[in-house]
C-alpha cells in the first residue's frame, strides 16, 4: 500500500510506501480522529465582564429624583461608557469531540 505526500502547492511530490497494517484504515474514521484531536486543542479565550465582575460602582452616583437627569444606579451599568457588556462572551465552553 502506497500513500501520496503533497508539497505546499498540494502537487504531487512522492509516493511513500506504508506497511500492510495500513491496508484495513477506515478514511471517515481517520478523519474524525483529527477532527476530534483538533477540536480538543481549541481554547475558549473570549471573554466580556458583566456587571457583577467590573470595578467601582457600587454607589448610586447621584440621587433618583431632583437632578433633572435620567435615573442611574450604577456606573457599571451597560448603558454607560466603560460599563459591563449585558450579554458578552463568557469562558468555559468545551469543544472536545467524542
């Protein structure tokens, strides 16, 4: 049994000759082994803090009725420039295959 190595323009460069135990591979099951071993290297690196994990803010930074402002009982709130991300991404999700 005899299997084709490409070069990087994926052209045929050289044959190599495998051994017999080779003869019975299943291609599909060989396919999902890398794709599973592939998977398993991924890293989950996205990451958003929510309100919860941000610093300062736990005041309210002016009083609700009276300023003439809008209501605010938060400077980590969403709404406000270098506040949290309501639904941002969170690490954790596992993508190992079986």
């Amino acid at each position: 049994m005899s299997a084709i190595v490409l070069n990087e323009k994926f052209e045929k460069a050289s044959e190599l000759a495998l051994p017999e135990s080779f003869s019975g591979i299943n291609t599909h099951n060989l396919y999902l082994y890398v794709k599973s071993y592939q998977a398993g290297l991924r890293a989950d690196t996205a990451s958003a803090k929510t309100r919860s994990e941000m610093r300062g803010g736990g005041k309210k930074p002016w009083a609700q009725k009276g300023k003439g402002g809008a209501r605010a009982g938060s400077r980590r709130s969403p709404i406000w420039v270098g506040g949290a991300v309501a639904h941002g991404p969170n690490t954790g999700r596992n993508y190992t295959q079986k």
